[in-house]
C-alpha cells in the first residue's frame, strides 16, 4: 500500500484507492471492538467516522475510482452507517442532557430523567442490531472490497498521450465544487433560515470538511479552513441537537401519562435552547462563516495546488444544457478542427473564421487531460492546412465559439455545429482558483467534465454520438 505521507503528489486513482483501503482498515479496527462489546461509545464513533469518510471518498473521487466499489458495497455501508448514526445520535443526546441538567429547573431534570433511561434503551436495542449488520453487510465481503480497490483497470483511448493527474489536482477540483455547492447552500439559507435550510447548508460544510480531513497533517495550511467550517458545524449541530431533544420529549409526553408534567417541563427547556441558539444562527450569521471561510480557500487552495504540478495551460471544461442567451448574443466565431493520425501525438489543425471575416489557421499539439495541462501552438500557412486537412476526415468537429468575459474570468461557450451539444470553458491563472459561475451561465451548467474523457475534442471528433444530457 501507498505510504500515507505523499498520498497527494502520487498518481490520484492509485492515490484515491489507497485512502479507501485505509478507511476499510479503521472500520475494520472498530468493528472488531465492536464484536466484543457492542455498548462501546468511542468504537461506535470510531466505526462511523471510518465508514462516513470512506462514502465521502467515494463520492468525491468517483471519476478515478470507477469500478472500485460496486452498488450493493455501497447499499452495505450506507445501511450500516444508518444504524451507527442512530445509535451515535442516542449517544449525542443523552451527552446534551447531561450538560444541560444543572441549568434545568428541578421538575425538566426529572423529565431528563425519564427521558435519559428510555434514550438508554433504545440505544442498546439499536446497538444490538449493529452487530447483525456487520456480519450480513461487511464481515463476508471486506476481503473482495480490498480486492477491488487494489486491482483495477485504466481506460485508455489509443493515440492519446497517457499524463495521469496527482491526487492533489482533484483535491482541488473537488474543493472547487464542494465550495460552489456550500455557496448556494448558504445563499438559500440566509434567505430563509428555516431549520431544514441550515441543516442543508451543515450537510454542505461537512462535505466540505470531508475533503480536506486527511490532508490537514500532510498539508498545514488547510487547518485554518478546516477549523472555522468546525465551528460552524459544531454549532449548527448544537441547534438541530436542541430541537430533536425538544420533539423527543414531547413525543414521550404522549405516551408517558405519569412524567407529562415533567416531559413537558423538558421539552420546554430544550425550546428555550433551541431558540437560544437559533437566534445567534440568523441568516447574516451563515453569511460571515462562508465570508470568513471564504478567506481562507486561497491559502487552502494554492498549497494543495503546490503540490500538483504548475507551468501548464490550465482550464476547465463545463457541460450545458443549452446555449446562454447572454452569451449568443455576442458575435460568435466560426471552428472547424480536425486531429491528423498518430499514435503517442495527436496535432490538431484549426480553422477559425471571426465574425469580422478574419481566418486564422493554427496547428496546436497537447498533452495531458484535466485541469491543467501542456500545449503548443502555432500559425500556418492556408496552403499546408489545406494540404493536411484531408488527412484529418475521420476526426473532425465543428461548432461556433461565443467569448463572454466577466469580471476577472472568460468563458468561450462552443456550441456544436455537428450534434447537439454545447460546452463552456474558462482558462485561469492557476489550479488552486476557485471560480463562481456567473448569474448568467449558473442555470445552465450541468457538472464539471474537466477530467472526462469522452469530453476532450479529440474523442468528440471520432464520436459524434455524445450529445447534451435531454431534459
């Protein structure tokens, strides 16, 4: 297995699936303290972190880990990181009961009381139940995961150049979409922070969270960021904690005719809390966290992206679901490209037609896929591109190029003439900027497919089948 300290400068899918064994390895540890004594708080948690960070893993590096891990592993992980999660809430709860019970008036800490016992024994019915999972959902099967995750197969397309990305490069890629996402989630609720908005916006910054825990040792200047998200996490957490509690006790009341009083006593306290802190968490609250964390990204960012690679062209590359009518409204430049026969070089030749009648004709060779990578360029003459260009009919594409820039950035939509299909990319100055999509783009990105083969030109000039996603 890949040493753990340089995971990040190691080739990503091999990178990637190392991460995942190691979470298999700490799972397995817990389960184990499990199988001896399914009451143990630290080995549940233990398990829980494990197993969540290894779905976040799989989630933020699906492209390079394609095939390492089937449906049903993951159905098996998700049931049983369902059923830690409610004996870990348990546990949660009955910990903010007894931090809170000397501030309690005397008849609520009755009902915590009460509360607190039926708390331990629905924990220790879903305790019992843990074991039984791990051996239906993970016992039998951990040794085909490990096998999974260290054999695996490359997808090559022959004749294009194999420059394989460092971890580090989708780290910062992945950090780019989780922050977008966080962003939006943020934007919405401090709109209106209502406790499902603020849940959403928490559910966002744990993912965000998830991304940079294992490098915070390997790379220092992630700490900053990773704490103030914490915090936040933390606090957001201590809320939703309160209102749970709250509908917990009045759930019992109901059914606990000799502890209503008392019940009810609790569950008014909880709501104090609840609205305690709910009124600290107001919508400009969530907006200064995402502004301070924010802040903090370049720094983040730029060290992740040290560690990359630099000297490259750098650019990624959007699928739409239509053309922006902001951007066809500018004129748009006319592109035939065709890519020449070779093996381990593929030359592309270009003929682009501007709107004022100007042609230009360039031949341009590069190397590598992903955000960043090498290119070299030059005119020719009209003559060799028509000599060349017959040799170029079996990989052609052709599509009109609109050029929108906006504030710092510039976005070249290209809208396929051959097939219906339309794609936006935006060049930038290195790999650790994190950009926003502009208001007039935003509605009509799909996903980010920097990284997809299928994307790259020169493929989409032998396949004329990928077209844009139908609705």
């Amino acid at each position: 297995m890949i040493d753990p300290a340089p995971l990040l400068t190691h080739a990503a899918p091999d990178a990637a699936r190392a991460l995942a064994l190691g979470f298999l390895v700490r799972i397995a540890e817990a389960r184990e303290q499990l199988r001896h004594d399914v009451t143990n708080v630290e080995a549940v948690h233990d398990a829980r972190v494990a197993i969540t960070r290894l779905r976040a893993t799989l989630r933020a590096y699906h492209e390079v880990l394609s095939g390492a891990f089937s449906k049903r592993g993951r159905r098996a992980l998700q049931r049983i990181n369902r059923a830690l999660g409610e004996v870990r809430d348990l546990d949660v709860k009955r910990a903010w009961l007894t931090q809170h019970l000397d501030a309690m008036p005397e008849l609520a800490q009755h009902g915590a009381g009460a509360l607190g016992a039926d708390i331990d024994r629905k924990r220790d019915k879903h305790a019992q139940r843990i074991d039984a999972l791990f051996t239906r959902h993970f016992d039998a099967d951990l040794e085909s995961w490990q096998h999974r995750l260290r054999h695996y197969n490359e997808r090559r397309i022959v004749g294009e150049p194999v420059v394989v990305e460092p971890l580090a490069a989708v780290v910062v890629q992945q950090l780019h979409h989780a922050l977008h996402r966080l962003e939006q989630a943020v934007k919405y609720a401090s709109e209106h922070p209502d406790s499902e908005r603020v849940h959403a916006a928490r559910i966002a910054i744990k993912r965000v969270r998830a991304l940079l825990v294992p490098w915070l040792n390997e790379v220092p200047a992630v700490r900053p960021l990773y704490d103030t998200l914490s915090d936040a996490q933390d606090a957001i957490g201590q809320s939703r904690d309160a209102h749970l509690l709250t509908l917990r006790a009045r759930r019992f009341a109901l059914n606990d005719t000799a502890d209503e009083p008392s019940l009810s006593a609790l569950a008014d306290f909880c709501d104090d809390e609840r609205e305690r802190l709910s009124s600290a968490l107001a919508g400009p609250w969530l907006a200064d966290v995402h502004m301070a964390a924010m802040r903090l990204v370049p720094e983040s960012a730029h060290a992740l992206s040290a560690i990359a690679r630099a000297d490259h062209e750098i650019e990624r590359k959007f699928l739409l679901s239509a053309a922006p009518p902001h951007a066809t409204q500018v004129p748009g430049m006319r592109i035939a490209q065709g890519w020449l026969p070779g093996e381990k070089l593929r030359e592309r030749l270009r003929r682009s037609v501007h709107a004022d009648g100007t042609v230009e004709w360039t031949r341009t060779v590069k190397i590598g896929t992903g955000v960043a990578r090498i290119e070299v360029e030059e005119s020719t003459e009209p003559l060799l591109f028509e000599s060349l260009w017959p040799l170029t009919a079996a990989a052609r594409v052709e599509k009109v190029r609109y050029t929108v820039t906006d504030g710092a950035f510039t976005w070249e939509v290209d809208v396929f003439l051959d097939r219906e299909l339309v794609l936006v990319e935006v060049e930038l100055p290195s790999t650790d900027t994190l950009v926003s999509f502009p208001e007039w783009l935003a509605p009509f990105v799909v996903r980010d497919v920097t990284g997809e083969a299928e994307y790259i030109n020169a493929h989409l000039a032998r396949d004329r089948r990928i077209h844009a996603p139908t609705a």
